[in-house]
C-alpha cells in the first residue's frame, strides 16, 4: 500500500501511513508524492494514524461483567432524538470522568468487575479493530505480566482530553500475541503486542487514581459491560437508508471537486453499516479518512514554506554531491527559515489541532452509543458535516471562477 514518511514529535522516528485501506480511498498524486522535500526535526504533527483491520471478536475470557446501559450524555439540539432526519454532532459532547486527584488507593465494591485502565493519548479505538502496542515503561511491563498470569488478558483503553480528563467509556483490548524483545532492543522495549478491540466499558471508579500522578504502577478501575439496547428494525431501516443517502451524497461530492482525499466511486456499492459488524468496520474506515483529510490539509500549509526549504537546500553544495538530507533540524535553518516554521507551527495549531480534537470527540460520542440506529444517525451527522463543507468551498470556488 503506498504511503508516505512522516516525523514523530517526540523522537522523529518516522511512521508509516497508510493510505489506500480495502481500496476505499483515492488520493491524489500531488498529496501522496509531496516532492522530495526533507522531514524536519521539531516539527509537531498533529496526526495520529494507525492501520486497522476487521478481526473476529471473542468473548470476554469468561470474567464476569456486570452489564449496564449507556446513555448518551447529551440530546442534540433541534428535534427531538428519535428524529433521524436530524442530529447536530458539534452540539454533543462525550462523557468525560473528572481530574484524578491525587488520593490513595481503595478496596472494589463487592462484585465489582476490576480491570487494568491504559489511558491512550487522543485516539478512539473502535471495536473490531487490530492494534499493535510497543510496551517499555515498567508499570506497563507489570500490568502485562498480570494480565497474562491471570488468564485475563484484557484491559481498558480510554483517550484523555487536553484536561486530562478519561472517558468513561473505554474500548476493552484483548492481548492476542506478545513478543518478549528486550534482548534485540536492549531493554529499551520490553513486549511487542497484539490486540483487538472487543467490546465497550462504562468505568465507574478508579480504585487507585494516585498511580497516575506517581507512576508507581498501573490503573485498576471498576467497570460495566457496555450492551446494546434492542430496538425495531424499520427504525433501523430507515436510519440506514439515509445514511446511504448522505454518503452517496458526499462521494458525488468529493469527485466534483477532485478532493486530494477522496472515497472511490466503488464504495458506494459496498457500504456496509449492517449490525452485524458492517458499521463498526464502516466507521473504523471513517476513522482513517479523518486522518488522512487532516494531513491532506497539513500538507497544504507546508507546501509554501517547502519550496523554500528546498530551494534553501539546494544551495549548499552538500546537496549537491550527496543529494538532500532525509531530516533537517531546524535550529540548523536561519533565522528567517526558523521564523516561518514557528508561524507554521502555529497555524496547524490553531486550524488543525482543534479539528482532530472535534474527530475525536465525534468518534467518542459513537462508541458511547447503546443503539444501533443512533451510530447510524451519527455517522450519517459526521457525513453530513463533511458534505456541508465542501457545499462551501464549492460555493466559493463558482463565486471565483
């Protein structure tokens, strides 16, 4: 699958992101081969990305879950909720626990289902998804040895939000292989693990918020099943049909403007938002065009002070004789290059940042869902925004030309 290098923030390691899942999107030429233009050191990437994948769920392990209905924590405004013909995401908010403080440690109510929490920066885990952790802090180290002594193997992930803040409902990881690599690392990783998303819980306690403060070990909370509720299915029908509708609608859409991120026109025969995990795998493929329509949109910022950099670059007579460098650290720029990347860094943070903080949020709301119909409903309202603002730059776009 073709994909592009991109420079981790924290270590400038670069990931790979995919970009052609299942053949359903399209993207452009310009956006997936942005010339040879070198990776900088230093500069935040507001992205996240992971390739994902349907697996087979299997059950809890046989632990016992008390099982609980989750409501969403916020109506939409306009008509009322059993409207499917309306629903305003950007009017929902998810549920989010209050700041840990910092206390000690407290015995589970009796009965309680206590599970290990791993608080995962901004992303959703959807259900029914693969995901491989690298494993090296030793609470971590600990919570997977205890996990696998007890036959559990699962835990709770859950995004924070710039508050700190956990959500309360967090998607349930099953430990599928580990691989002990603190030989080949140097101790530097620990395990290398393979999970899938198979289920939901709604956390009610965490038993020892303290940890989180002091790193001392790991996070245990108390928590419930999240179940789907039952619900007619012309409901469901309907709800359906016009979420078709509104991706159809978008698809038409996004190849009238030539979107340099874009679904294929072939989707539209294989949208599958069944409950028979058809949705999920439909929203997992959401997900990625996030993603992808966020770095597109990132690109699009550097593209100027690329050309620059480049030109810059092609100065020396190092590049020259040995070609460009894969990084550059821009404390090596001058000052002038080293201003523009301070005013591009905070442009991505101002127009960027706040958009991948609303996906994830609206990717939340979903996983908080007990209804089939209402994720149809909120995908089809992610839809719907989506479309809307491309109603707008195409309405921009004819005022112009």
């Amino acid at each position: 699958m073709p994909g592009m290098m991109w420079c981790n923030s924290s270590n400038c390691k670069p990931f790979l992101l995919f970009v052609a899942v299942a053949c359903i999107f399209q993207i452009s030429p310009a956006f997936l081969v942005p010339g040879s233009a070198p990776v900088l050191r230093g500069v935040r990437n507001p992205t996240q990305a992971s390739s994902l994948q349907n697996v087979k769920k299997p059950s809890f392990g046989g632990l016992p879950l008390r099982k609980q209905r989750v409501t969403m924590c916020a109506e939409p405004a306009g008509p009322a909720a059993e409207d499917i013909d309306f629903i305003d995401i950007d009017a929902m908010m998810p549920s989010f626990m209050s700041p840990l403080e910092s206390k000690d440690a407290v015995e589970p109510s009796p009965n309680a289902t206590v599970i290990p929490l791993f608080p995962l920066g901004s992303t959703v885990y959807t259900l029914n998804t693969d995901h491989t952790l690298n494993i090296f802090e030793p609470r971590y180290r600990a919570m997977y040895n205890d996990i696998l002594f007890s036959g559990a193997r699962r835990f709770a992930v859950c995004p924070v939000d710039e508050e700190g803040r956990f959500a309360r409902v967090a998607s349930v990881f099953y430990l599928k292989d580990l691989q002990e690599v603190s030989e080949q690392t140097g101790d530097q990783i620990k395990f290398i693990c393979e999970h899938e998303v198979i289920g939901r819980v709604n956390i009610t306690k965490v038993l020892n918020p303290k940890a989180w403060e002091d790193r001392s070990t790991y996070l245990k909370v108390e928590c419930d099943q999240v179940e789907d509720e039952e619900e007619d299915e012309e409901g469901i029908r309907a709800a359906e049909e016009a979420a078709t509708e509104a991706y159809r609608q978008l698809v038409d859409l996004q190849h009238e403007l030539d979107e340099n991120v874009k679904f294929t026109k072939d989707s539209m025969n294989n949208f599958n938002i069944s409950n028979d995990g058809g949705l999920w795998a439909t929203i997992s493929m959401w997900q990625i065009f996030q993603q992808q329509r966020l770095l597109s949109r990132q690109q699009e910022m550097q593209a100027e002070f690329q050309e620059k950099l480049l030109k810059y670059l092609m100065q020396s007579k190092d590049a020259l004789k040995e070609g460009l460098p894969e990084v550059v650290d821009i404390n090596e720029l001058p000052e002038e290059l080293k201003q523009e990347v301070r005013v591009l860094q905070a442009r991505m943070a101002e127009d960027l940042a706040p958009l991948q903080d609303r996906d994830m949020m609206d990717l939340q709301i979903l996983m908080e869902s007990t209804k089939h119909s209402d994720r149809l409903r909120l995908l089809r309202a992610m839809v719907e925004k989506e479309k809307k603002r491309l109603d707008t730059k195409k309405a921009v776009k004819m005022l112009f030309s």
